[in-house]
C-alpha cells in the first residue's frame, strides 16, 4: 500500500520524530463476533482471542494472539504473530504484508474488514532509549517516551496500564521527576495493601477520637501530596465503596478527614496505575465508568516484556552493571550469545521484574560477580530448562525448542493456566468466585480464561 502519510521530525528539547497516520477501523464481518467494529488511532493494534489484545475476539479458531496491524512510513501492514490457523489477505496466506485500503484480513473463521479515514493522528517516536529509569531501544518502548515526555511538563491526570513487573511506578516518578511539582512531595498510596477498613482514613486522614484506635489526628495520603503528585498504584483494587469518595475528592479538590468538619483544600497531580483492564472492569461494574474517565485523561499503557524482545540485551547490559557495581567490581559480567538469544525467547510473564530477578540470582550462584568480564552461559528461567525442584512435577513445564517461538510460548502459557487454576479449583472444591479471589483477578475474568484452557467442567462450581 503507497501511504499518503509522513514521517516528521520535531525540534524540542529531546528530539521526536513525529509519524503522521490516519485513524482506521477494524470491523468483524463474518465469524461468531461479527458486527464487532474499534476505531484506532495507534501505531500498533493486536488481534486474537487474548483479554489482552486491542481487538479481542472469540472465535476458538483464532489464536490468543493471532496478528497484529501496524503502521510504519510505508503504510499499514498486517503481520502473523506465528499464529496456529495464519493470516489470509485477498485469499493468499501472508506472513506480512501492506494492507490495500478496504482491505479483508481472515484469521480462522473471523474475517476482518480494514479501513482507513480520514482522520490524521500525530505519533511520536523518541529517539532516546530512555526517560527517567526506563530503558527501551524498541519502537514500542520510544513511543511511550514520547507521551511521557509531552505530558510530564502538564499537570494532567494519566493512568498508567500494564502487566505486573512492566515498571508502571517508574513511569510515575519519572512523570514527577520531570514535572513543575518535582521539588514537592511525591506521595504513592497502594490501595492493594491497604486493609479494607482503613482505606478512607489511610486516604482522607482522620481526627482523634474519630473511630477505635484512632488515639491523634492522622494527616492522609492526598493531604500529604499537597502540592505534588499523588501516586495512586493498583487502583483497579480500590474497593466499590470507596470510589465515589475518591471521585467527590478529586472534582471538588478537597478532603474532609474522617471524623471531622475542616475541609482540606488540594493542590495536587494524580497519578494512578493499575495492571487490570479497567474497561473490563467498568463493564463487569466493579470499576465506577465516570471515575475511569477522571482518572484517564491520559492513558499510557506500557507493553510487556514478551512483546518488545529487542530491549532485552540492553537491560541486561544496564542490570549487570549495576549489580557489579554494587559488588565492588569494575567489570560487569557478559551474557554469552545462545544464552541471550534465550532470554530473547522467553515470555517473561513477570516483565522487567522477573528478567532483573533473573540476572541477579543467576550471576551470584554463577560467581560471577569476580570482575573477570568473562561471558557467562546461564541457564535459562524456569520453564526453559531451570528446575526449581525436580521431584516436584507441578514446578517443571517443558519447552519445545524444535517448535517456533509463538507455538512454544502459548503452548506454555496454556500449560501454565491449566495446572495454576486445575489445581486453584481443586482447592477451592470448584467454586470459581473463590478461585478468582484468591487468584487476584475477576470472576467473569476467571470464567472467561476457563472458557479458553483445558480445564475440564466437573471442575468448575457456582458462587458461594
């Protein structure tokens, strides 16, 4: 396809290079999600039947994460991401190909009309590979340094999407740290390990006398921001009952503590993050849909690891010397080529986290920290041949490595899913909403992924 659209570069203080495409639209006309129609304004949009996936379906025929649209100064192309049915453009199976304008894109059963507006969108791609303490060569990673670098100055609201272990409380200190308020309190309030019954003190602040144990007054969470930036981490956790609260505090820009009559006036930037997909969450109602839009006026959302492998050599680097140099040591430690070609394969369900983790229990047990620089052959994490115990069966999950990367990987990650819940409802005597309580995620999220993994169904109980 020849594009009609440009790629820009802008003078600014870090220098952006601008890619200016058109909004389109994804529309299901055949297959069980037929009607099912997104318009998208980014660079990058995925399809399968994942929760994860821009365009999410379910037609068992399409893989969990079957294809992804991509725009480039070329124009729009459509790429398999090793899907098991392929990819089909005008009847001829693609790995990737440029996508025509009214193009039809048949993944399984599902056939997928493409078409372009008129719309034009800016896009900016930094050329640094890095803002604050995020590190990242890949375009996935340069793209979000450009928002966060147009947004940082402003004192505009942003929510912050992402897996567990993407770095999502690095983008809040850097968007602080970059800010008018970086000289004012920085303040981040977990509302996953604050106790139910606390949270409104914890938050609001409270006066003595103003429950049992409540022994002094108790400046909270968003007073103490006053001034700066509030951090709000895991907001998809906070309870049903305390979102209006929250959602009163930040239209009126004012708190009342727990048990008292002043009013605090705030001065304060939100920032907020969660690894929930919170329009999910609206849609099931355990997430206020007007306190998803104050708090999302600006949404980042920060890729995972497995979706941007070419970063992993330079967090590598970036890791390994500062664990040399916390060791004394002039001379970091070097990953051998197979082993890095390893670690490039691997999903990394734990993100940057598990990867740091990773690198440093492997270079102590190794020795490795001697300042000898020689190259290092680690074995790979658990599940690419490292068992944490062998007389365990439940600890060992077998790769393939003659099969491709996205047939090894969601065969895992399938394994992964089916002995983690088989065993949860087993405990759980087959009630899912115990299962998914303790898993950490929603019911009909739970239920969902059921549908998805060989879980057989005398398993699977009702509510308690």
């Amino acid at each position: 396809m020849a594009s009609t659209e440009e790629t820009r570069t802008v003078h600014v203080d870090t220098p952006v290079d601008l890619l200016t495409l058109r909004r389109y639209t994804l529309k299901v006309v055949a297959g069980p999600d037929k009607g099912l129609e997104k318009s998208f304004e980014r660079r990058q949009v995925f399809i399968g039947t994942g929760p994860e996936c821009h365009l999410s379906l379910t037609d068992p025929t399409v893989s969990r994460s079957h294809a992804r649209v991509e725009f480039d100064p070329s124009g729009y192309r459509v790429q398999d991401e090793r899907s098991k049915n392929g990819v089909f453009v005008s009847g001829i199976r693609v790995q990737s190909a440029y996508l025509p304008p009214d193009a039809r894109i048949v993944l399984g059963e599902t056939t997928i009309l493409f078409k372009v507006g008129t719309e034009t969108i800016d896009i900016g791609i930094s050329r640094e590979p890095r803002f604050g303490d995020m590190l990242g060569r890949s375009v996935e990673m340069r793209e979000v340094f450009a928002i966060l670098k147009r947004v940082a100055p402003t004192d505009a609201t942003v929510l912050i999407e992402g897996e567990s272990g993407t770095g999502k409380e690095l983008v809040a200190d850097a968007l602080h740290g970059f800010g008018s308020r970086r000289s004012r309190p920085f303040v981040v309030f977990d509302c996953s390990a604050v106790p139910r019954e606390l949270m409104e003190s914890e938050m609001f602040g409270h006066v003595r006398g103003a429950f049992t144990g409540a022994v002094s007054d108790r400046v909270g969470a968003m007073e103490e921001a006053n001034g700066g930036t509030l951090f709000l981490d895991e907001i998809g956790e906070l309870p049903l009952d305390m979102q209006p609260k929250l959602l009163r505090a930040l239209e009126k820009r004012e708190v009342k503590p727990v048990g008292g009559n002043r009013r605090v006036q705030l001065d304060v930037r939100i920032l907020s993050a969660t690894n929930r997909d919170l329009e999910h969450e609206v849609s099931a109602g355990t997430f206020r849909e007007d306190l998803f839009w104050r708090l999302g006026v600006i949404r980042v959302q920060i890729p995972p690891l497995r979706k941007r492998p070419d970063d992993i050599p330079l967090l590598c680097d970036h890791f390994l010397a500062d664990l040399a140099a916390r060791a004394g040591s002039t001379q970091p430690p070097r990953l051998g080529y197979e082993t890095m070609e390893k670690l490039k394969e691997y999903p990394w369900p734990g993100n940057v986290r598990e990867l740091r983790n990773f690198l440093e229990r492997s270079v102590i047990l190794a020795g490795a920290l001697s300042g000898s620089g020689a190259p290092l052959d680690l074995q790979g994490p658990a599940g690419m041949g490292l068992r944490r115990d062998a007389s365990d069966p439940d600890e060992i999950l077998r790769v393939s490595f003659d099969a491709p990367f996205k047939d090894a990987k969601d065969r895992l990650v399938s394994e992964f899913e089916t002995r983690y819940f088989s065993r949860l409802l087993k405990r759980t005597e087959g009630n899912v909403s115990k299962a998914a309580r303790i898993a950490g995620i929603h019911r009909k999220s739970l239920e969902y992924l059921l549908k998805q993994i060989d879980v057989p169904r005398d398993r699977r109980g009702g509510d308690e």
